[in-house]
C-alpha cells in the first residue's frame, strides 16, 4: 500500500529528507574549508537553515554564530541565528539580532 500524505503523519515527510541531505552537502561543503569567508559564511548559514526546518534550534544557532564569525556583514546569518532563538523563546535575544539584520547595509 503506498504511503499518503497527511499533516499530522511523521511517516511520511519528503522535504524532511530533503533537509536532511542538505545537512549532509553542506556538511562536506564546510569541511573542505575553503579560504574565502564570504563562502563559507553563506554554507553555515544554509547549513543552519536546514537545522531550523528540522528543529535542530541549539545547531542552528551555532552554525549561523559560525557564519557571522565568518562575514559579520551577512545579513543572512544573523536572521537565521534570530529564528532559531525565537523558536527556543529566547526572545531578547532574537530581537537583538533581528535589529542587527535591519542595521546592516542593504545589498541589492
């Protein structure tokens, strides 16, 4: 019998997988350590994405802490950090690096 979709289902959830393999990717992409900061600035934040949507709050703090030590500049990073503090009720703590993110010099 296949397996259906149902919002409440843990069964069956296809875009879990996919997260879990982007967690994979940008795993072996930090590991290879490249020299430029403004990449891997932007693998630890997409790395910390991949964490959000699968609950992984505490990792995704730590992946996006990462990606500002890496380019203190990447807006992405500190939005990303914001979310996964706001999801643990850390709440001063996401506003401070929400207002951190409208700060930041735009980028077009």
């Amino acid at each position: 019998m296949p397996q259906t979709y149902s919002p409440t289902s843990t069964i069956f959830d296809p875009l879990e997988n996919k997260f879990e393999e982007a967690l994979e990717f940008y795993t072996k992409a930090i590991d290879l350590d490249v020299k430029d900061n403004k990449k891997m600035a932007v693998y630890y934040a997409n790395r910390a994405f991949a964490n959000i949507k699968l609950e992984n709050y505490g990792f995704a703090i730590e992946d996006a802490t990462q990606a500002i030590n890496k380019d203190g500049t990447y807006a992405k990073a500190y939005y990303r950090r914001a979310s996964a503090l706001f999801a643990l009720g850390k709440y001063k703590n996401a506003l401070a690096n929400f207002k951190r993110v409208r700060n930041l010099p735009s980028v077009v």
